[in-house]
C-alpha cells in the first residue's frame, strides 16, 4: 500500500497529523504542518501543507509521496476517509496546529 494511500485511511486531522509526523520521521522533522479540511462533491479532503528542516529532507518526501511544491511548501490533498452522514458543517475550515514547539 502507498504511503498516500495509508494516509487516507485517516477521517480526521488529529489522527492524520499523528500519520504525518510518523511517516516523515524517517526522513527528518517536520518544522511547519498546516491542514485546511473541505468539502469537494460531497468528499472531505484535507490539503497538507508542510515544511522539513532540510530541502533535501523535502525532497525524499516528496518522491517517496509523489507530491510536488506549491509556494515553497510540499502540498498535497487527501480525500478523507469520512462516513458520509459525517459532511456537515462549514465547506472549508483551517485545523488547528499545535506543532510550534
């Protein structure tokens, strides 16, 4: 199974980050990690925005994912693993981050 494909078997952004910062402590520390959760045709997604410590560190994450860069940040959306009667709510919304450590 892929590493996005692990990723999506999440359905909510606590759970999510916890898979993020897990899968990329192999290839260093994340510094930055900003999730917005939406809703697109009925499916929630989460779209990662993230930063390592290293350019080099960003780049295996990326190969290893098969993302790109947006704006200097590795950015990738995930369709959420979400019930369906779960989709109520605001279309958009940022999740907190708690990462400044």
């Amino acid at each position: 199974m892929s590493a996005l494909a692990v990723l999506r078997e999440h359905s909510d952004v606590s759970s999510l980050k916890s898979a993020l910062h897990q899968l990329c402590s192999e290839f260093g520390r994340i510094t930055r990690l900003d999730i917005l959760t939406a809703m697109h045709e009925g499916t929630k997604q989460a779209i990662c925005f993230l930063r390592m410590e290293r350019p080099e560190q960003e780049q295996q994450l990326m190969k290893t994912l098969g993302v790109g860069r947006f704006g200097g940040e590795v950015v990738f959306v995930l369709n959420l693993n979400v019930p369906e009667a779960a989709h109520a709510g605001p279309s958009s919304q940022w999740a907190d981050s708690d990462l400044y450590d």
